[in-house]
C-alpha cells in the first residue's frame, strides 16, 4: 500500500527527514517510535501533503501512484486520514455538515453519486454505536468546547466515517487519560481491516499496551533506525531512548 524509498525533506532550509525507507501492507498497524524531535510529526505532515515541507529526495508510492505529485486534497480523498496531535476546533462547521461534504467530495472524486440523505444517516448511526461517541457532539461544532477526550472520540468518529485506506495518528495519545487512550486504541482496533492500514505515532509505549502493532519502527535524527516485531516497543520502555542513541553512535 505504502513505499517511502529515502526520503529526504525539509523546512525553512533545514533537513528534518534524512533517508526515510518503509513498507506498510494493507491490514498492518505499524507503530513509529521517538525520542522528541525525531522527525515523527514531519513524516506525517509529509505523507499528508503539507506544503510548508520540501521533499528534496526520494519516492512515495501509495498504492500504485506517486503520492508527491499529488495535492493534500486529491490525498486526503483518495484515502489518506491524518489524525493531528492537536485537533482544531472550527466553531460554526457542524461535524455532520463536515462529513456530508467531506464524502460527497470523495464520492465525487471517485465518480460516484452523493449518499442519499437516508444512507448518510444510517451510515451515521452505525458509525456512532461502533465508535461510542455521544449523538449530541456530532450535532456541535468541530471540536469546539470538547473536552481533550471528546475531541479524540471525535477524530476516530471521522475517521469511522470517511474510511481512509491509510491512517496516520500523529501522537494522538498525548496529554491523554487512560479512559481517552482506550477510545483511541479500541476505534482503531474495531476500524482495521484486511483492506486498510494505519500508522500509529507514539512517544510513549502505553497506547501500545491497547494497539498491537504488526511492526514497530524507530524514528532517530529523520532516520528509522530499528524496526522490529511489537517487543521491540517494550525494549525501547525498558531501555529508554539512549539506548537507541548508542546504538546510532556505534554504527556511525
Ligand atoms: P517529533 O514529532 O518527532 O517530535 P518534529 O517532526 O515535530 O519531531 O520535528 C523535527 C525537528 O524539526 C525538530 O528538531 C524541530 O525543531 C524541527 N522543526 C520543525 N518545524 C521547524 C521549522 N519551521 N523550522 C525549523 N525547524 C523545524
Ligand atoms: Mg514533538
Ligand atoms: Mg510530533
């Protein structure tokens, strides 16, 4: 689904992402790991199409098209979902006026008809039960006046609705209780499928405790620098991240 080849990027003139290389399957959870300032944030803001960041070297193929000739909007509907570490409130922009548009446009991209009012709302409510978000927060505003676990319980909500192929959760666990970690661990848990894939970027390993990942990579200086099975996760809890440090060093 997903093949970075050594990409480099970088912003305002300065190298962030130094030779990224990655595989991603449809159906694999993959976790990306790191110390503060690694580059995490960057990569997904890269995959996403941000334009602030300059890719200056290397290929990103996602399912069989070149994803850097593509605008953030053409990504976004053709199925990449970008979960922010910080999601925006938009006052005045109902969440469900927001997803009525936000499928249309995918639908339209893919030259289908608009969902008829009668099937959004069955899509809706299935949606709803499965990623248990109160009725009453999706009829608000984006994000405006929720609280930090009601504001992620309405990123998975989203997420639900417009059934990316690729996700990517940009430290969605961050400053989260452990009530809010499980909403966002059990959504992406009852969200993945054979079809779909998703990108977990973590500082901690405790989301990790409720996301099992197929494979668990190590971001280091804009370089992955280990990749390994979901202990490795644990390894790094352990160990901290000087360990991995070490390990650059010695092989530098
Ligand atoms: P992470 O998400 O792993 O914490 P980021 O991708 O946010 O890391 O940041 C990687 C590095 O890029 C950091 O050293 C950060 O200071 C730097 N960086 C981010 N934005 C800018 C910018 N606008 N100008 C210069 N450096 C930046
Ligand atoms: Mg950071
Ligand atoms: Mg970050």
């Amino acid at each position: 689904m997903l093949s970075i080849k050594n990409l480099h990027a970088s912003i305002d003139g300065k190298e962030i992402l130094r030779g990224i290389n990655l595989e991603i399957k449809a159906g694999e959870v993959h976790a990306i790991m790191g110390p503060n300032g690694s580059g995490k944030s960057t990569l997904s803001a890269v995959l996403a199409g941000r334009s602030e960041y300059e890719v200056t070297e290397g290929e990103i193929i996602y399912n069989g098209i070149n994803l850097l000739e593509l605008e953030a909007e053409d990504r976004a509907r053709e199925g990449i979902f970008l979960a922010f570490q910080y999601p925006i409130e938009i006052p005045g922009v109902s969440n469900i006026n927001f997803l009525k548009t936000a499928i249309g446009e995918i639908r339209a991209y893919k030259g289908l008809e608009p969902l008829a009012a009668k099937e959004f709302l069955t899509l809706l409510k299935e949606k709803q039960k499965l990623v248990e978000i109160d009725k009453a927060l999706i009829s608000r505003s984006i994000n405006e006046g929720f609280s930090g676990g009601e504001k992620k319980r309405n990123e998975i909500f989203q997420m639900a609705m417009l059934e990316p192929k690729l996700s990517i959760l940009d430290e969605t666990d961050s400053g989260l209780d452990i009530d809010a970690l499980r909403i966002v661990a059990n959504g992406v848990n009852k969200l993945k499928s054979k079809d779909n894939a998703t990108i977990v970027i973590t500082h901690y390993q405790r989301l990790l405790d409720y996301i099992i990942p197929d494979v668990v990579h190590v971001l280091y200086n804009g370089k992955i620098v280990k990749t390994g099975p979901k202990e490795l996760a644990l390894e790094l809890e352990e160990k901290g991240y000087d360990f991995i440090k070490e390990v650059e060093e010695v092989e530098a």
